[in-house]
C-alpha cells in the first residue's frame, strides 16, 4: 500500500442511510465451524454496472475483515466457468460465502448467504442495505461482525445507523449576529499550539495502604500471524473498557478490550518499505480522543505519521515528518511530545526538543535541558519515559545495554538498575555501510517504562525484563517476562511480575486513563514463536490483573 493510499479513505457518514443488519439463524451453532471459508465474486442483480468497480472490490474488503476480526483463513475464488461450490470444494473449505448487490428504491440491498459446500446445506444467511454506493463499503464491516459471531463465535462490537423514520428532521439555521468592528476576521490563521496537555484529574495514585503483589493473567487474544513488537493503550475508559493499538513491522492491529476479552476489531497495512518502530497514543488537538503517533522507517529515511479516529475508522492526518516521537506522560504535570531528529553514524542525535500542533503537522517546539551528547542520551531517544520522584521530576531511560535509568533533567545519571529492561527483538540497519561486516550497523528497539504515581512521590514502572545469554543479541535470550518496579530508598524495588517464559514479552501498557490501581489491567504482546524458513510467526496479546 502506498504512502498516498496508507490512508483511510472511507469516510464515517451515516446521513440518512438504512442499514438495518439481520441475520437468519444458522443451521449450525457457531462452534461446529472451523474458521475457514471461500469468498465467490460477488454479483450485481439488475442493470446497474455503474457500481460494477465497487462490487468487485467487496469479496476483497470482506475478507480483510473476516481476517481481522476473526482470524479467519479466507480464499478469494476467482472468476471463471468453474461453479463456486466445485472450487470451494476443490479446495477442501468446510464454507463457501456467495454475495449480491441490488438496487432496491433509492437504496442498495447487500445480501449473503453461506453454505457447507460438500452438502449445500445452509449455514447462514445475512444482508444490509445502504442509502448510497460509498455506504455499500461501510456496511461491510457489520456484515463481518455478524457473520463472526454468527458462524465463528467471536463477538465484536456491531455499529447500528438510523433509519429516515428515524432521523430528526433538521432544525432552523441559527441565527448569526452582525458581525462587529472588533470581531476577528474569517482568515485568521490560528496559532500552533503546544502538544502540552495537562495530566489527567483523576487521582493517579494507588490508595493508601494498598501495594501491588501480583500480576495473574485474566485473557488473551486468538494468535496473530505476525511478530508484535509491542501494544499501546488508546482510548480507553476507567474500568480499563476500549482499544489497544500492536504493530508489526508494517502492520498495525487495533484490539477491542471488554472485560477479559480481546478481540481484533481492525488492521492497517503499510507498505513493505515501511519500519514501523514505535507507535505512541496521546490527544495532541485537544478534542478528547487520542490520535496515534508512529515512528516508521521509509526505506531509509525517518518519517512519523499521525492517524486521528474519525468515527469507526483511523485516518492518516500528517506525514513524512522527521522525528522520532516519544510521549512523556507526566512531565512537570503536562503530557508532553518530545521528538529527535535522525543522526548520520548513529540512528538519531540532536536535541531532544518538545513538539508543537498547527493542525496539520508536528514541529518543533523549545528543547529538553537534557544533553544528549553525553551518556546514556548521546545513544539517542529509544527508551524514553519520566515521572516525578518525591518533589522532583526525571527522566526514565533504557539504555543501548538495556539498564534502566534514572536521570536529572540535564541527562546525567543518578541511577542504574542490575537487571536489564525494555530490550527489544526487533532491530534496523542504520549509518554507513561496513565492509567487513558487509552491511550497517544495527540497532535493536528498546521499550520506554510505562509509568504510573505511586504513594509519596514513588512512582511505579511496568516494563519488560529480558535475561539475555549473549549481550547486546535481541534474538539470543533466555527469558523474558513482565514486572511492575517501584522507586524506594533511591532505588526500584519489583512489587509484582509474571513467571519467567520462553516467549518474548515485546511491551506492555496500563488500560487504565488513571495509571495503575488495585484490580486495574495491564495489556502485554508476546511473540510466542518467531518466524523463520520453517516456522510461521505467532503471537498474542495477553491481559494482567493487578491486584
């Protein structure tokens, strides 16, 4: 995909659409279906080859969401002489799913039904309708959410659309006074506006007396196909209830959290030249919602983009722009955007300097006092985090040796952990070419702490710990595992973590808006296999009760 076409092209507008989803019972309960089926081309009932391009695109569309929220394995069968039902069972599929699209009045009606194709027995029947082509396409995703719960089992979040009869007539147009000699002219360019937002009302720390013990897992996710190299928490309300975002190299996933169930809700795909290397969530406009910030590699150029929720899907509001973005979300009281530029011999150096929104890009802003030509920043802002310790506000850092720091807010260490934190397995060429070694130097990932108010100034760390057997060789470890540290007596002490494990735990995020607290959930992704020549890549996203 495309920079151009990376974008979320689909606009979220019900207007005056009918898009009433059924669903006729099955004939079989969902359980009885493995999640595999066939997609035939669909068809157009009546003269109407002015949607002919739209229709063609569905079974692809379809299958994308099949795939994402189900985890579906889906074939797309192609056109031609040979019946669906030969093809569907050629290929030893237990479903074959056949669509049409008719022009019903004003509207569209889109109607599927689904077959066992060794019997031709029904499985199911669905259909929607839509007030217009471009709505045709929004309607898919109900379709797939109910052919998911229907046949499959998985359930997911269905959006529903008034219908006309049900629509509020439109009102008078308010009434706009004269303007005025002091009213400030149309054009009037607005001002960028610092990514600086205060911290959240809500108390941040645990209630007094109470010391988290134990991390105990409470769900996961079906497995992806993929390597994770890490999970963000977006919007998300107190009880911990909304979305988190996992990325792949070029893949993001977007998860729906209700209570202990994570279910794949979507997915954006990039194009094979991007590297995705961090993804961050903060509200950089304003509005409530929080957008999500992505450093990426672009072939070999550093190039972050912002992806803004409008309605059910996530658009690509800015990008090509050069930083690598590191959220702090407590920062003398304010959550702030930091970014960096890209080095020459090393991935990036320079000041570390706060970011500023117009409304269409991310610029910079006043920089850090922090000095990164010294140890551990002069290594660059992989790593990157802060809270306030006592009366004091520092900067958390995992450095190029994956040690977990405490710096004052010129960089200068004030403290350096034994164990080893936030190492990554993901890594990416950088600098010259080296002759001898017959490519770049390479870089692994590391994972900024998540951060959380603790009692009396001590703040409480979730982080990755990583018992490697060769230094600095992401690929080559012993264990990993998931641990919630918190500062005292001038160093950070482990309150709670999960048993050791063979997988790679890849990074971890507090639900809760408000940091952590008793009985709160923290969200994890673990490569359960990596990929290779004879291996296919799994992976997960696991869910952890504090209590």
């Amino acid at each position: 995909m495309g920079r151009g076409q990376g974008k979320i092209a689909v606009r979220f507008s019900i207007g005056f659409a009918v898009a009433v989803l059924l669903a006729v019972s099955s004939a079989a309960a969902a359980a009885d279906y493995s999640r595999r089926i066939a997609i035939a081309p669909f068809t157009i009932l009546g003269p109407q080859e002015e949607i002919r391009t739209t229709v063609d695109i569905l079974p692809r569309l379809l299958s994308s969401r099949l795939m994402a929220l189900a985890g579906a394995e889906v074939i797309l069968l192609p056109p031609g002489d040979r019946p669906p039902e030969e093809a569907a069972r050629g290929a030893g599929l237990p479903l074959l799913l056949k669509g049409s699209v008719a022009k019903l009045g004003a509207g569209y009606s889109i109607d599927v039904t689904v077959t066992e194709p060794p019997t031709g027995k029904m499985a199911g029947a669905f259909f929607a309708s839509a007030a217009t082509e471009d709505e045709i396409i929004l309607r898919l995703g109900d379709l797939a959410a109910e052919i998911s719960e229907k046949l499959f089992g998985v359930k997911s979040a269905v959006r529903t659309y008034p219908s006309p009869a049900a629509a509020q007539p439109p009102g008078p147009p308010p009434s706009v006074p004269p303007p005025t000699a002091a009213a400030a002219p149309p054009q009037a360019a607005a001002l960028p506006t610092p990514v600086s937002v205060p911290a959240p009302a809500a108390p941040t720390t645990p209630k007094e007396g109470w010391v988290p013990s134990s991390l105990t897992k409470v769900g996961q996710s079906d497995k992806i196909a993929d390597e994770v190299y890490g999970v963000v928490a977006g919007d998300v309300d107190a009880e911990g209830n909304g979305e988190v975002i996992a990325w792949g190299k070029n893949v993001l996933y977007f998860y729906r959290v209700k209570g202990v169930e994570i279910l794949p809700f979507t997915r954006i795909t990039k194009e094979r030249k991007y590297h995705i290397l961090s993804v961050e969530a903060a509200d950089i406009d304003g509005d409530g919602g929080k957008e999500l910030l992505v450093t990426s590699l672009a072939g070999e150029a550093l190039q972050s983009f912002v992806l803004k929720k409008k309605g059910d899907v996530y658009q690509e509001v800015a990008e090509g722009m050069p930083y690598f973005l590191v959220v702090l979300r407590n920062w003398h009281g304010n959550q702030v955007i930091v970014g960096q530029r890209a080095g020459f011999d090393l991935p990036f150096r320079g000041k570390l300097v706060t970011m500023t929104w117009d409304g269409k890009a991310l610029g910079e802003g006043e920089p850090l006092p922090a000095n990164t030509d010294i140890k551990p920043l002069h290594a660059g802002i992989l790593g990157l985090s802060s809270a306030k310790f006592g009366d004091e506000w520092k900067l958390i850092y995992t450095d190029e040796e994956d040690y977990l720091r405490t710096l004052d807010e010129t960089g200068k260490t004030e403290y350096k952990t034994r164990n080893k934190y936030g190492s990554g397995i993901d890594l990416f060429e950088w600098g010259p070419y080296l002759p001898r070694e017959g490519k770049r130097m390479e870089t692994f990932l590391r994972k900024a702490a998540r951060v959380s108010d603790g009692q009396e100034g001590k703040p409480l760390v979730l982080i990755t710990e990583v018992d490697k057997i060769f230094l600095n060789v992401a690929r080559f470890y012993d264990s990993t595992r998931l641990v919630l540290l918190q500062w005292e007596d001038g160093e950070f002490g482990e309150r709670a973590g999960t048993k050791k494990s063979n997988h790679f735990y890849s990074g971890t995020d507090y639900l809760s808006p408000s940091g952590i607290r008793k009985g709160g959930e923290v969200v994890a992704s673990v490569i359960e296999q990596e990929g290779s020549v004879s291996k296919e890549k799994v992976s997960r996203l696991v869910l952890y009760r504090v209590e």
